[in-house]
C-alpha cells in the first residue's frame, strides 16, 4: 500500500469480484485513519512508524453508509461492525507473526484476539479473518474446528494456536470446510513460486456457521502481493441506511 496508486488499484480488483467488504493486511501505513472515496471507503490500523505491519478493511460504496463503528486495535487487529438484518455484523481483521516468530510476540497476540472476541456484542454474526501464518492439519484433534478440506497434514505452531482459539470462543474455521481444488484453496506462494500454503483463514461464530455458503481462493486478482485473495460467500441482509443517521451514531 505504500507504493503511490496502490490503494485505487487494490480497490479496482475488488470491484471486479464483487468483494463489498476487504479485510486486508501489511497496509504497512502508520497510524490510523478512515479514508473516503467516491467507490469505496478505506478503513485502517498502522504502527507508530511507517513500513511495518498494518491492517484495514476497504468497504464498497454500497456498504458505507452501514458501518456502525471502526476501531484500529493496533498494526496487527482491526475492528469493523456493520448495521445488518437479523444481527450486526462483527470483522475483526488479523496479522499474525510468522511460525518463526517469538512465543511472547505470538501469546501476546492471541491474548489480545481473544479480549476482542469477548467484547464483542453477543447477538453479532462475528467473523474473525486474516493473515494468521497458520497452517492446519488433518489430526483428528481438530476436527471439533476445522474441517477436512486443507492442503496440509500437519498443524503448525501457529495452526494450533489457532485451533485452540476457536475451541476457547466457540468458533469454527470455515476456510477449511468446503471442497475445492488445491489451487483454489492455496493463499501464499513462496518466492520459488513452487511452494503453496494455506495459511490465511476465515473463522466465524458456530451457531452461525450456516450463513457461509462458500470460501475459496482467486489467483487471477492482480496486487502485486504474494498472497492470492480468499473470499467468502455470506448470507447476509444489510439494512439501507441513511446518511446522517449513520454519521450521529457514528459521532455518538
């Protein structure tokens, strides 16, 4: 995001697969703010310094006028709800550290998930989404989370921490539950460009598992990035809202 006209360009990929909300992540951007456009509104949570990290959400026009709240957690989580029929609609957006990164950096992550989680308004749909360098396996140890579609054996590290996530707030890790070919089910290629992994995820509240009809991976969207974009299929009703009445809640 840092390279001028990567924003608009980002946007335009998103457009063409009809993606009305983004979460996405290393916006590598500092600070925080909320960036309006005529197509879209742009969302986002930054370091103190510039160049690290990062996430956000990009928000078609159509939805704009839905969003209730914004709040950038810090450069790894971000926080959106969004006015919706029966329930609102909870996205927190996540970068996680790397498999090889420090067990403090990582506990104090998932600590910080969690409280998020938990403070979350219990009627909400929440969906908790992102980079989290997680790759999960076919043990039988988590089968209460994830299901059996993954294009790995073995859980890592970081897989586990994120297993043990969705038991701990009765989650479940959709982006493992639908059948596709391995090429639509990959998220990151390495600089080799011969190794695929899974490891961006897509969890969601499981008495409200149903409403995900779908999840699977586009590698034709154009961003410059070694991540391929994941998307999700919601059944979802949102609200028409009005601009000034969104704007009060906003400010109240």
């Amino acid at each position: 995001m840092l390279a001028p006209g990567k924003m608009e360009e980002i946007a335009t990929e998103l457009r063409k697969y009809e993606v009305d909300v983004a979460a996405i992540q290393e916006i590598r951007w500092k600070e925080q703010g909320i960036i309006n456009k005529k197509e879209y509104t742009l969302l986002y949570s930054g370091n103190e310094k510039q160049g690290q990290g990062g996430t956000g959400f990009i928000v078609s026009k159509k939805l704009k006028d839905n969003i209730i709240d914004f709040m950038a957690v810090n450069g790894r989580i971000a926080y959106l709800r969004i006015k919706a029929t029966p329930f609102n609609l909870s996205v927190l957006n996540v970068y996680a550290p790397t498999e090889n990164a420090e067990e403090e950096e990582k506990e104090k992550l998932y600590e910080n998930l969690e409280k998020e989680i938990e403070g979350i308004p219990k009627e909400d749909k929440t969906i908790v989404l992102g980079d989290f360098n997680a790759q999960i396996g076919q043990e039988d140890y988590i089968k209460q989370v994830a299901g059996k579609h993954t294009v790995h054996n073995v859980t890592n590290d970081n897989g586990t921490r994120l297993c043990n996530l969705a038991i701990s707030t009765n989650m479940v890790i959709s982006s493992t539950k639908f059948q596709h070919p391995n090429h639509h089910k990959v998220t990151w290629s390495a600089p080799d460009n011969k190794t695929f992994t899974q490891i961006d995820h897509i969890l969601i509240t499981r008495r409200k598992q149903s409403s995900v009809k779908d999840v699977r991976t586009f590698r034709g969207a154009c961003a410059d990035t070694d991540h391929f974009l994941v998307t999700a299929t919601i059944k979802q009703k949102f609200k028409r809202c009005r601009r000034d009445a969104k704007k009060k809640e906003m400010e109240h």
